[in-house]
C-alpha cells in the first residue's frame, strides 16, 4: 500500500525557504494556528487556518495552503483563495493580497502556483512572461505592490539566495554519490530539460525519469544545431540498481531548487542569473579547483564588456570559456546598446567564439547561452592549442571557422579578447601567458585582449620574464594592468591582475600605461562566502569610462591618485621588469594623524613583546643607558618636512638576506631565530647559536611579504629575511620609525609578489628632515611622546 504523504511535510520546507532565501524575516512567518493570535484574521477565518501566513506590513498579508500530492496543485490554490484569503480581505482592515497553493512532499519536492488580488480579480504572478514555481520573495513581493501589477520583470535574486541554492543542490549530489566532476553535466541535463516550460514528472520510475529528461535536452540541443554536445548533457545510467534510488532523489532535490529559484523566469532577464548561479555552484563545493578553473566573479566579466566597448561589429573570443562569462557579458553589453535588430542578430550568430577543454563546463556554457537565445554561437569543446580561426565572409557578413591547424594564408578574425585562463598548477607547464600566446594568434592587429592573470606572470622571473621581455612587449603594446582585490576568487586564495593589450604593435618605450590598484569591488566576507555589500565602495565603476576612453586613447591625461591610479611609462631598466601597479604607484604621504597611530601600534607591539620574551634588561642596555633623556618630557613639535627616500641611503650596503636555512638543525637555546614570521618579532624559535647580531632591522621576503622589525638584542636570521644594519647611530625611536614606514609600504607586495634582495633598492620610505636636510629626529621623538602607548611605555620601566 503506498504511504501517505502528509501536509505537515510541507510546513518545514516552507518556513526555511522563506526565511532562509526570500528574505522574510522568522517573526513574520505564521504557521498553522499562529496566524489565529492576529484577532482581525481569527474574526474572519474562525478556527479554520491556512499551513502559513507572511505578514508583509500590519494591513497586507500573505497566504499559502499545501496539499500532499504534487497532482493537488489547483487544489491548494484554490483553498488558499477561497477559503482563507478571500475571507480575510471582508475585512476593512487587513487584505491578504498574495496567495501560493504548494503541492508535494519530501520525496516527490514540491511545486507551487501564486496569484496577486489588485482589488477586483486574482491575476497568476509571472516574471518575465514565465509563471513563477517558487514561494514568493520580499522583493517580488515589494515590486508587485509598487507597480500594482502581477506582471513583474527581472526582480534581482540576493547572492545569499544564489549561495544556498548552490550548496542545498551540492548538498543533496554528495549526500547521493553524485560525483563531484560529473555534477555539472548532471545539472546542465535538468536545466536544459526545464528550458521548454513543462514539468519534469519526478513520480516516475528513476529510469523513466533519466530517459525523459536525456530526451528533452537532446531535442534542444538539436533545435539549437548543438547535437553533439548531447554526449556531455545527460545524465547518465545508475551502474546498478542500489544507485536507482540515490539518482532519483539527486534530481527531485536539484530540480525543486530550481524551481524554488524561479530558475526558468530568471534566464530571461537581462541578467547572467545563471552564470551567477554556476560561480556559487561550482565555486563552494565542486571539483572546479581540482582542475584548474576558477570562474570569474560576474561583475568583472562585466566590467571588463564594458572597458572594452564592445560593439556589433567585433568578433569576441575566449580561448578558455568556462562557464561562459565572457561571453555572456559580451552578448549583453552588445543587446544593450545596439539598437538596430539586424545588427544584434549578425553579432549573436556570428560575434562570440569561445573553446572549453573540459566538457562538464562547457555544457554549462552552451545551456547558458540557449537559454539566453543564443544557442547558435560558435562555442566548442576542444583543446585551445590545436583550434585556429579563420576569417570568411559571407553576404557582406564577417565570420570564422575553427580549423584544427594553422595553415599559410589564414586570417585571423577576432577583434577583442576576454579571457581567465586555467590558473596553473606549480611546476605545471601549461603557463597562463601561453594562453595569452595562442589568443593573440587568432586576433587582428590592433585587436585588443583583455586577460585575467595571477600576479605571477607579471612578476616572476625566467620563462615569465623571458615572455614578458620578449614576447608580450617586443611584440605588442602593454596598455593596462589593474590589481585585483587579493580575495576576489575566495575561497580559492590566488592574487590576481587584469591586463589589456594591443596586437601587433612593439610596446614604445616612451607609451603611457595605465596602472590602477582596485582594493574595493563591492564584496565583503561574510561566513565564508564572499557577499556583495552596500557599505563596501566598488572601485570598479570609478574607473570603467577611464579605462574604455584610455585604450581608445593612452596620451589622455591621467590624474595621479597615490596609491590608486597613475599613467608613466614602464621602467625597461629594471631588471626584473615587475609590470605590476605596485611598482609605479606613487605613495601616499602619511599626515601626523596618520603617522602616530602607526606609531602607536609599533610601541604596543615593542611593549608586548618585552613581556612576552623578558626582554626589559636588553632595552635598558642598549636604549635607557645610550640616552639618559629617553623618558624626558618631549619638545615642541619643529618645522619639518616630510620627503621620500630610498632605505638603500639608511642602510649599510649591500642589504643582505640572514645566513641560516634550516632552523630543525640547531640545538635550542636563549638566541631567538628571526624569520618571515609576521608577528612576536618574526621568532621562529630559540636556538644555541654563535654568530648573533643586534641593532638590526629584518624585512620579510616570504610569508607576508615585507613585514619589518627593529632588534634591539641578539638574533639571528633565516634566508628568507632581509637584515639591515644602520649605516648611522639613530635614536630608538628614529629607528622604530623607520621600521613603521616599511611596514606601510606592504600594500606593494603580497604572495604573488615578494620583497627579494633584487628589489630592496627601490623601497622609498617618508621620513621627517629639518630645514638643515637632516633626518629630523626631536620632530621624530616628539610624534611617539604625544602617543598613549608611550605613557605605557613609561610605566613598564
């Protein structure tokens, strides 16, 4: 006998899809008999009652009824009409305007109807043309009640609704062995099969239900000219009839999440919802790491659409598409500005080129872009390096086939290029920059190339460097590089820039480049994920029209805003040549502000360290001793100036990295061991050692890249610290201050770039001098006196 499903099934998943993603808060949400301590709704409905009721505003409610049976559909939202919401709206006071009837339980998921009263009939809520199948959000809601009208369009899904979704679905795959490198090709399979509007029955039989749905995404697919990525769009056969059971249930949760979403009346917005679906989906849970891809954020496949200004007339190429983003934004950016039809639809048959090696992703892509209308696009599954395109025309209309092989005589046909490719694995030899190689041989001259890269490529030196001197710049103009924020691909941890070249034209060596450092995009941290946030500036939109007018145009003045953005020439007579902003950004100088509450945090962490490590009898040897005057009442503040110079002038020369290597093979000790440690000094441990140096100053190379600290006492150093000695007895705190500047300057360096021996000469740090050129050290002395650590300070001693 087959069990009864009861409505009390429903009550859970309603509640948590409501406060969970539609953004309702718990307090609002009324079940069963809750609804009845609302005296105006107990007056009209009595005893009986609805499974919820949403308060939207003290006179506005919202209605849901739920039936067992997904087949009950009309029936839960006729009830929810009929015998609670019209009810309630005899009432003079309140109206109960929304209604959803949802039907189903936790094995078959559920589906849903909902309807609007704009106080003389009930009309169905659709988005888009498209019936809505989830629970109604807060938005929805907000729009509908605004524009007085069921009828609502392209209502934007919160990144929190995205995110859940995204690991409810993941979820439910691992919790039923769905291998996590064959879940992309099972999503694109029911997302495909969604695509013509008609319920997927999920009561049949697991076989049935595979058959039915491989079906339905063939048939598209052949609709689209797209036949043969069939192979990659389906879901495949359970290997044995203990796994019927966990498939099935894998595509009832994944399909009543889509649903929830509204998945189908989303893909017609103007909007990439689902690309910004498949970045939550393969970015929080999913092989996309394991194989080198990292997908790139939506709101930079925008920006960079935008900077690039593309048009109609251009043939936009990713030679590693993923997803699709690029190309996605590029479609999009061309449909919003063109407003002749014929030249919209000549860019969407023949404008957009993109090649995927990984064919569960590129599933993705191509069912992103049918469901964008654009199935016909030239996008393929293959290996980047063994596809080449060339130019035709037909009928006046420029296009490009792949060929397998370059051949004499081939036109390269692409204007612009976007691309992320593959980030490579250490000590792999599939270098990111090639990528940018093979790109560049498909393109026009004076084609321009937009490329997402780890910091890396611009930085390291041999292949990178030989690339960057005699391919990159010998060959092509280098006419931006932006950093990017260091945690935009999180969770992944990779420090990344965009650069954009011009094809075909040696870099002048007199040319401008436009160099920008984006620290704020408008996302923040939150719980592990990355959230877009309105009190996070995105610095992005400051500079879309200054990057889009500079590459029409590098002789364009510039402001020089420290720090953020500066147009110069690259320095060829670096040897490492860094073609990062870092390098030629000039820095800020720092106010007295600014300086004391660097200050301060040096002597409080100078402080904590004496407790730490009992180091009170070294500071009063070699500091209260040296200068008896140390704790005297500090001067008037002097007229100074403050002015950049290299450390290379405070330093003995050459700055040399420590001498040991290995710290496992001495013997402990009371000597502390100073390496790329960011804190307590940067002490690796203590060790029996001989050779002890102190009055030094230690910049990290590694780790956290230029983490600097002054040693009053005995140390010893590791390899991957720069040691420093003063060329000139300074004062105490002429030389704690010294070590607060290059603790400023850290915003040049990071993982991807590091402070090696080879760079330490072009470290500038501000310091104060009188009017005699001297470093100003009373002016200098005076700024940590007026601190409140300093009184700390005072009373340790």
């Amino acid at each position: 006998m087959k069990k009864r499903q009861s409505e009390v099934h429903a009550y859970v998943h309603i509640f948590k899809e409501l406060s969970e993603k539609k953004g309702w808060q718990k307090d609002k949400i009324y079940t069963q008999g809750e609804c009845l301590d609302i005296s105006e709704i107990k007056k009209f409905l009595g005893l009986t009652k609805p499974e919820n009721v949403v308060e939207i505003n003290e006179r506005i409610y919202y209605v849901i009824e739920s039936k067992n049976e997904r087949n009950k559909i009309e029936q839960a939202l006729k009830e929810a009409r009929e015998d609670y919401a019209d009810k309630i709206n005899e009432s003079n006071k309140i109206k109960a305007l929304f209604i959803t009837g949802i039907a189903g339980n936790s094995k078959e998921g559920f589906i849903s109807k909902s309807e609007f009263f704009d106080g003389k009939k009930w009309q169905v809520i659709t988005e888009n043309n498209i019936e809505l199948t989830g629970l109604l959000s807060k938005q929805q809601v907000e729009m509908i009640l605004e524009q007085k009208n069921s009828a609502i369009k392209d209502v934007e899904i919160t990144e929190e609704e995205f995110m859940k979704v995204a690991e409810n679905i993941n979820d439910a795959l691992h919790e039923n062995s769905i291998n996590k490198d064959y879940r992309a090709r099972f999503i694109s399979a029911i997302l495909l099969a969604m695509s013509d509007g008609h319920d997927i029955d999920v009561t049949q039989n697991t076989m049935v239900l595979i058959n039915a749905i491989n079906t339905r995404a063939e048939l598209l697919l052949k609709r689209h000219n797209k036949q043969d990525f069939a192979q990659f769009i389906k879901i495949d056969e359970p290997s044995n009839e203990d796994n019927h059971v966990k498939v099935k249930e894998a595509i009832v949760k994944t399909y009543q999440e889509l649903l929830g979403l509204n998945i189908r009346s989303a893909m017609r917005s103007g909007k990439d919802i689902l690309g910004k679906f498949y970045e939550a989906f393969l970015k929080y849970g999913n092989g996309a790491k394991e194989i080198g891809i990292v997908l790139t954020p939506r709101h930079i496949t925008k920006f960079s659409a935008e900077a690039l200004d593309i048009n109609h007339n251009d043939l936009v190429l990713d030679v590693a598409c993923g997803t699709g983003g690029f190309l996605v934004s590029a479609f999009d950016e061309v449909r919003r500005k063109t407003k002749n039809e014929n030249d919209f639809e000549k860019f969407r048959l023949n404008g957009l080129y993109g090649v995927e090696e990984q064919d569960p992703i590129i599933s993705l892509a191509i069912v992103n872009m049918i469901f964008r209308g654009d199935g016909k696009n030239n996008m393929i599954e293959g290996n980047c390096f063994k596809k080449w395109l060339h130019a035709k025309t037909t009928k006046g209309v420029l296009s490009a086939d792949y060929y397998s092989e370059d051949f004499a005589g081939r036109e390269p046909p692409i204007t612009k290029v976007m691309m992320n490719p593959p980030f490579a694995k250490p000590n792999s030899d599939d270098k990111e920059y090639k990528f940018i190689e093979q790109a560049l041989k498909q393109m026009q001259d004076e084609g321009i190339l937009f490329c997402v890269l780890p910091t890396s490529n611009m930085v390291k030196q041999g292949g990178y460097l030989d690339w960057r001197k005699n391919s990159l710049l010998k060959e092509n103009t280098l006419l931006s590089v932006i950093t990017f924020p260091s945690d935009l691909f999180y969770p992944v941890g990779v420090e990344s820039c965009r650069i954009i070249i011009k094809k075909g034209r040696p870099h002048p060596s007199n040319q401008n480049v436009l160099w920008i450092k984006v620290k704020k995009d408008g996302y923040t941290k939150s719980k592990g994920r990355r959230l877009p946030s309105d009190r996070v500036e995105n610095q992005f939109e400051l500079v879309t029209e200054l990057v889009k007018d500079f590459i029409k145009n590098p002789q364009i003045e510039i402001e020089n805003i420290k720090e953020f953005q500066k147009a110069c020439p690259i320095d060829f007579n670096d040897n490492n040549l860094e073609l990062l902003p870092e390098v030629y950004l000039e820095e800020k100088k720092p106010t007295d502000k600014e300086l004391q509450i660097r200050i301060d945090n040096t002597i409080r962490e100078t402080i904590s360290l004496m407790i730490k490590y009992n180091l009170f009898s070294d500071f009063k040897k070699e500091v209260l001793q040296k200068q008896n005057s140390f704790f005297s009442k500090s001067k008037p503040f002097s007229k100074t100036t403050l002015k950049e110079i290299p450390i290379t002038d405070l330093f003995e020369s050459p700055i040399k990295t420590g001498e040991y290597h290995v710290s496992g093979i001495l013997d402990e000790g009371k000597i502390p061991l100073v390496s790329c440690v960011s804190e307590n000094g940067g002490f690796e441990g203590f060790f029996d050692v001989e050779d002890k140096i102190k009055n030094v100053m230690t910049i990290a190379c590694d780790g956290a890249p230029l983490t600097t600290f002054y040693h009053y006492y005995d140390i010893v150093a590791k390899d991957n610290v720069l040691v420093c000695k003063p060329n000139t007895n300074y004062r105490f705190t002429t030389l704690l201050f010294i070590s607060t500047q290059l603790n400023s300057l850290k915003w040049r360096f990071s993982y991807g770039r590091k402070c090696y021996e080879n760079k330490v000469h072009k470290l500038k740090i501000y310091l104060p001098f009188d009017k005699e050129g001297n470093i100003d050290e009373d002016y200098i002395e005076t700024l940590f006196k007026t601190t409140d650590s300093w009184e700390i300070l005072q009373k340790v001693f």
